[in-house]
C-alpha cells in the first residue's frame, strides 16, 4: 500500500492572487488520489477552501513575507506568516514537505532554521532541472542560496545534485562538469581552479566528474549535472530567463508587423508557450532546496495553477521517493 503524502502549501505566496494557488491544490488533489494538503494562510482564504475539498487541512496565520522584504528579518519578525509556519508544520511532522511561491530567500532562511540541513551537508542549495537540446535535461545548481563556496561545499554539491538527477530525472550514473569561462581545465578564476581539483579528486576512478563547460552548455543537455557557486548560478539563471523574454517580445513584434507573420505566430502560441514552460521550471515545479531534512520546493513568483499543482506533485514524488534519504546516503558516502 502507497502512503499518503501531506505537503504544506503557502495560499500567500507569489504575486497573484491566492486563487491561483488554491485552483494550483485543486488540480493536484484531482490528480493523485495519494495526496494530502495542509494549506497555510489567512483565515478567510484557507478555511473556506478546506471545507469544501477532501484530504485538505487549514493552518491558519496571520502574517505575509512579501517579496521586497529582508528575508532574515521578515523571518525572524513575523513568525506567525504563512512561510515561517508552513516550514515549522513540516519539522514538526504535520506534513512531510512544503511548496511556496514566495519569497527565495524567505524560504531558504526559514528552511535552513526550521527545518535544518540533513547531517553532514555543510550547506542547503537550490537546484532545479533545466531543458535540454533532444530533450536530455540538466539538473543545475547553486541557483543562487550561497555566493561563496569552499571547493569542498562544491562536491557536496555535484553529489546533492547527482542524487537529484537519479531520483528526478531517472539518470543511472549522472556526469557533472563545472561551470566556467572555458572548457580547459586551465580556465577559470582561482577559486573555479581548485573547484575544478577539488571534483576530479573526489570523482576519481569513477569519472564522473568530466570537467569545465561554459555556459552556452546550460541548456545544450551535455551534461547530466552542471554546478556553480550561487552566485554565478543566479546570474546564468536570470541571464537565460531575460533571453527568453527578448525571443518572445520580438516574436510578438513580429507577429504585428504582419498579417501573415500574425498568422504564422497563432499556429506556433501552443508550441511557444510549452516553452517558456520549460525554462520557467514550472515543468518540474519550480526550483529545490536539496541539503535539508524534508523536500521544500519553490515556484516562480509569477505562478499559475499549473505551476502550483507541478510543484505539489513534484513535493509529493520528492516525499515517495524518498529524495532526502537517498541525497543523505550520497553524502554521507563521500570519501
């Protein structure tokens, strides 16, 4: 008999309104009969919402981290927001993982205290799965939770992030390479140097550790694996996601230009919009904090219901799998 999963999911966050979210827990629940949902956030919003729909619990707060506000600060001074006690639900085991759209840095903040990190990881970071060319997609990380790393922080990566690509996206033996401003090894600032020594140490006989790649590979589906150091990553992410913006307002102005163009861009709407599905993350459900004791997933600001109902299931599939047991035997393997 399958277990049933409850994640945690904040009503509150994101920039649209929480009707986009609840519609998010709706198409979830419809889909898996082995989910269950503790929703958090306003009273008015949650409690009419669970009243009506089977397998769900309210958790009622009273507070909203918004998306401008210092993550520390707003965690430590409003502890009754929907983030803050989502996460607090999931330690103390209401629920066995949390979904979010809002603030990255609020949740990584309140995840590392409430939840904390699996033993032996030095340091939680976020990853999620980027599309590839002939749809081979690469797991990627840090996205952006640590701007600097030690060469030893960055190994403890590449195996989160194999792990990740073993469970997510059933690769057998995930290779990793590291991201730099060259494919030589000889390439990169000195802190990408002794990265760069520090995984193919660590790899060894194994090989999985196949070197530099640059980063016109993100989104080439080279690699099973692609890290960085937060900071780096952050920058690549946006960069990507900035491109994807410019291709599609252009396509948009061309389409004006013309009648024909207008029509040629109708027949490709559908095909266009899986797209930007795909770089968004939505497709996997947004991005994961991988390193902690339970899986906490974040969504793009900007959500939808899909999105929210994605990143649902992913939390529930990230629970089943068992993700953060397999991550802490990686880790706890390392040499």
């Amino acid at each position: 008999m399958i277990r049933m999963s409850c994640i945690c999911v904040d009503a509150m966050g994101g920039d649209e309104r929480p009707e986009v979210v609840l519609a998010g827990i709706e198409a979830a629940l419809a889909e898996s009969d082995d989910l269950s949902v503790l929703v958090v956030g306003d009273e008015d919003v949650v409690v009419p919402f669970c009243a009506h729909h089977e397998r769900t619990r309210a958790l009622v707060s009273t507070e909203v981290i918004a998306m401008d506000e210092h993550p520390t600060n707003a965690v430590r001074s409003k502890r009754d927001s929907s983030i803050v006690r989502g996460l607090a639900a999931v330690r103390t085991g209401e629920a066995d993982g949390f979904f979010s759209a809002g603030s990255t840095g609020a949740i990584f903040a309140a995840a590392s205290l409430g939840v904390g990190r699996t033993k032996g990881v030095k340091r939680a970071c976020i990853a999620t799965a980027v599309p590839g060319i002939m749809g081979r997609s690469t797991v990627f990380l840090d996205m952006g939770a640590n701007a600097d790393v030690r060469p030893d922080m960055m190994v403890q990566f590449a195996h989160m992030g194999r792990a990740y690509a073993r469970t997510v996206l059933g690769v057998g033996d995930p290779t990793v390479a590291l991201l730099s401003n060259g494919a030589e090894e000889t390439k990169g600032s000195q802190a990408a140097l002794a990265e760069h020594e520090a995984l193919a140490a660590a790899s060894g006989d194994a090989g999985w550790f196949v070197g530099n790649c640059e980063g016109t590979d993100l989104l080439a589906g080279r690699f099973d694996v692609i890290v960085t150091d937060g900071f780096s990553g952050n920058i690549a992410l946006k960069s990507v996601e900035g491109c994807a913006k410019f291709i599609v307002s252009q396509l948009r102005e061309i389409a004006a230009s013309s009648p024909r163009y207008a029509t040629g861009a109708w027949l490709l709407k559908p095909g266009l919009k899986g797209l930007v599905s795909k770089l968004s993350g939505d497709q996997y459900g947004g991005a994961m904090l991988l390193g902690l004791k339970a899986p906490v997933l974040i969504g793009h600001g900007a959500t939808s219901p899909e999105a929210v109902k994605n990143g649902v299931l992913a939390a529930q599939r990230a629970c089943a799998a068992k993700l953060v047991e397999r991550l802490a035997a990686e880790v706890q393997a390392e040499p």
